[in-house]
C-alpha cells in the first residue's frame, strides 16, 4: 500500500515501445504514465505519482510489444 506515490519497477528482455497505464477497478483510465515510449533492454524504475486518485485499488498495465503485464496497486 501506498499514499501520495509509488515506486514502479519494470525489465524489458529488449529495446522496444512500451505503454504504461492506471485503470481504476471499473476500467476507466485514470493517469497515461508512458504512450509509446521507446525504452531500453533491462530494469527501468518509475515513479508513479498518485496525488488526486481517491484511496483504493488501481491497476497499473505494462503493454511492450505483444506482452501485456498487470499489476495491482493499493492507495491508502
């Protein structure tokens, strides 16, 4: 759980474009971290500022080429 942000960690196997996403529980996107953004092959860490979303539970969605990953995230 978290309160004002959070720290996002993320590997890539290679460089390629990736999109990052904050959905609320009934799937409506509340904040565009990254569209389109080519990155490098390895770790990236992020921060994720959640300063305005209401406390509960979100879903952060990683799209990088065909490979979508979710993760949840808890704001107190």
């Amino acid at each position: 759980p978290f309160t004002d942000g959070t720290t996002i960690r993320l590997s890539l196997p290679a460089e390629q474009a990736i999109t990052l996403d904050v959905y609320d529980t009934a799937g409506r996107l509340v904040h565009r971290i990254y569209d389109g953004v080519t990155m490098s092959a390895g770790t990236h860490v992020v921060m994720f500022s959640s300063i305005g979303l209401h406390a509960g539970a979100y879903l952060c969605v990683l799209r990088a080429g065909e490979v979508v990953e979710t993760l949840l995230l808890i704001k107190r």
